[in-house]
C-alpha cells in the first residue's frame, strides 16, 4: 500500500519533495523540482540561510532572487531549519556535506546526523534519496542502519536510494534538470521509485542496479579527474624546466579528434569534490587490504601544487632583487574556480598560508567573495577584498593570479603592475608588457 500511494504521487505530482542541505548542491535541487511542477520544503541547520531564502534573498552569485521570491511567495518552496517537520514531505533527498577528517578519512557526521533526524520522524510511504558524495557502501552500512532504527522496514514502509550529484557551479551551460542522473536503489523497488522521481526533472535517468555502483560511480567520475588534472601538473613542472609552455602544449594536444581529452593545470585542487572524493576511496581500498597507488600520487602531486607556485613567486621576486618577506602580494581571486563564489577548498587558501609563512604581505581581491570566510584547515587573518586600482596594483611587488574570473581585464592589471605571476594561464591574450609575467 505505501508503495502504490507514493507511485501515485510522484506521478501525479502532488508529492512534497524535501531537500536537506541547501547549499550549492541542494538549491538548484529545489529550484529543478520546482520547475518540474512540485511543491518543496527546504532544510538547512543555518538559521542565517533559511531566512534569507523566507526573504526572497540568495546567497549563491548564479542562483537568482527572483525564483526564490516567486516560489516562497506562492508556497512551491518552504524553506526551513526545524528538522522535526522531516515526516512531512513525501520524498526527502540529502545534499550534505562529505568532507576529510584530519588524517584525511571520510567524516561522516552530516550524513549520519541527518539519518538520525530523519529516523526520529520517519513514517511510512517516504522515499529517502541520499545525494552525497560518498564511498561505496554508504547508504547500505551507514545511513540504512540509522533508518532502520524507526521500527519501519526498508522496501515495505519506506524506500531507500542513491543518486550523486552531478553540479558544476556557475557552468551555465549544464544544470540539474540537462545533467543525467544516476539512481541505484538498495532494493528494486526504491530504485523504480526513486527513478520515477527524477524522471521528472531530468533529461535522462540512468538507472544501475543498486546504491554501491551509483556511489562508485561518482567517486570514478572525480578520480578521474584527479588523476588526469594531476598529470598535467607534473608535466607542467617538467616542461617548464625545459622551456616548454603547457598550455600551448595542451592546446595543440586537444586538436586531435579522439583519444584526447583537455585537463588543465594550476596552483592546487579546490572545490567539494576533486580534492576530497578520491580518498574516500583510498581509504575504503585500505579497509580491504589494498592501495590506490594512482590516487595517492595524484594527491602527493596535486596537493604540492601550491608549494610550487610559491617557489615561483619567490624566484620572480629574486630576479627583481626582492626576497619574499617584506614584499607586498596582492593574489587576485579566492574562489575555488572562475566566475563562482564559492571558496570550498581553494588553493588560494593554501597559498595566503604559505605566503603569510614567508613573511610576506598579503592583500587580496575577488568580486564574488568580499570577505573572506573562516576556513576549518587554515588560520588567516581576517581580510576583506580590495578594490582593483591602478594606485593598488603598483604598489604591489608581485600580483598573484589564482583565480581566473572573467571580469578581470588582464591587459590592465599587467600594465600597472610591475611583477604578475600566473598560475591559470589568464594572461595568454595580452600583448603589452609580457616582460613582467612569470607563469606558474
């Protein structure tokens, strides 16, 4: 009977689908479903986020005002932080975060809260979708237990999936709705449910057969990733003791019609995915007595990225006879990646760190982070974001590029600048004074 009320519902669209989590991830979420005809409740633990969105107001750059407005407005989406109003929406999808703990294992405690919130009100007929990025076995071992503690049996009462996110902040040409999406069900029938759910938002669902492939197939996906952005910095290093530029090289490379595929390098691995994922998988490997030798080096690799932009930067202020401690450094961007405001994991962070150890004087600016927030692996002062003036930039002896957002006019921070250290390759199109940029 739970079963054919809740197929009844998807289909008809009167399901209330709740989204807990409504971060990068969960607020496109809710603004797909939204779009697709249904009525949503949004969850989050921050109080500050939830009366934003009551308030019509966003606090994501490419996620506008005006939707949320519309939606609160006419009762498509509640937003909320009261966590025992979970038995009420019919459908309950987690987008919390996955981070590393200190030694770099998977830290757990969102998923797990939330499972625990979850089960404290959980009734039958629900369909809980966990969105997360996650090592295989998850949904089964962690969240499936914690549910399981409600009294209600999982494929009967309620149903239980697996579907990873596939968000690219600030690509405008991918979004939930365009993006196929991956469900695996930790029993058939939740995955012809969960199924049923998303072929309403999404262009193509792509169905596996239970929750452990659709979780290694996120942790593929980002490995992947790794490896290959891991590789280009390595060469990048090699080529440029030699003389050689690895852009142009990578831009030669990718003229072949097969068998290529363009990564980029750059000063480290920012973002929530890259940086983390792949040791999820490291670490599940290391429980079954095996090693992931190819993610581990392409952590050591991508990881020493910011040690070497550093060593750059201290040897293009050695030619000019400055030693780094002293010198001014004024590092133009913080977001994890161009054109978005989100810092999670930036290797800009690293880099201020770094550059604060040497005894430099940092200064920064980025148009979408005007502050910058507190970050759980590094201590830095308390900096807001400059403005971008000629008077600025020539007082500075060196100007580091980390980030490059497309509201910078390159030609004009190289003419006013007497040292620009590029770590993205920004500057390609200028043509004035290449003299004063050292690539890194």
């Amino acid at each position: 009977m739970a079963q054919e009320l809740l197929e009844s519902a998807i289909a008809n669209k009167t399901a209330t689908v709740g989204i807990i989590g409504l971060g990068y991830v969960g607020l496109p979420l809710v603004r797909a479903f939204i779009r697709a005809g249904f009525r949503t409740m949004g969850f989050d633990v921050d109080p500050v986020k939830v009366e934003k969105l009551r308030s019509g107001e966003s606090y994501i750059k490419h996620i506008g005002n005006d939707w949320i407005r519309e939606s609160v407005g006419t009762s498509r989406f509640e937003p909320t932080a009261d966590f025992t109003r979970l038995n009420e929406p019919e459908v309950l999808l987690i987008c919390v975060p996955t981070p590393l703990n200190e030694s770099r294992d998977p830290d757990l405690q969102y998923i797990e809260r939330t499972a625990k919130d979850i089960a404290r009100v959980l009734r039958r007929g629900q369909l809980v979708v966990l969105e997360s990025t996650t090592y295989p076995g998850t949904t089964r071992d962690v969240v499936l237990p914690i549910l399981l503690t409600s009294g209600l049996k999982v494929g009967t009462d309620f149903f239980l999936a697996y579907s990873p996110e596939r968000e690219d902040p600030g690509n405008p040409t991918y979004s939930a709705e365009n993006i196929p999406k991956v469900v695996g069900g930790i029993d058939e029938v939740s995955g012809r449910l969960a199924q049923a759910l998303y072929r309403h938002v999404v262009a193509e669902v792509v169905p596996v057969s239970n929750c452990e492939v659709a979780e290694a197939c996120k942790i593929l996906e980002n490995t992947y990733r790794s490896v290959n952005i891991a590789l280009v910095n390595e060469l990048k290093v090699l080529f440029a003791r030699m003389g050689i530029d690895i852009w142009e090289v990578i831009d030669a490379a990718k003229t072949k019609p097969f068998g290529f595929q363009a990564f980029y390098p750059g000063p480290g691995l920012g973002g929530h995915c890259i940086p983390i994922d792949p040791f999820y998988l490291s670490w599940l490997a290391r429980k079954h007595g095996l090693m992931t030798r190819f993610i581990e080096l392409a952590g050591e690799i991508n990881t020493s990225m910011p040690d070497y932009v550093i060593q750059c930067v201290v040897e293009a202020l050695n030619e000019r006879g400055k030693p780094l401690r002293g010198s001014k450094v004024l590092i133009l961007g913080v977001a994890y990646k161009k054109d978005v405001d989100d810092p999670r994991e930036s290797p800009s962070f690293a880099l201020m760190q770094r550059l604060l150890a040497g005894g430099a004087i940092i200064s920064y600016n980025d148009p979408f982070i005007p502050s910058l927030p507190a970050m759980r692996h590094y201590k830095l002062p308390p900096l807001c974001s400059v403005e971008l003036s000629p008077e600025l930039l020539r007082s500075q002896d060196c100007v580091l590029i980390a980030t490059d957002h497309s509201v910078y006019d390159y030609q004009f921070i190289v003419d006013h600048s007497s040292l620009v250290v590029d770590t993205r390759n920004a500057t390609r199109l200028v043509t004035r004074g290449r003299e004063k940029i050292r690539k890194a």
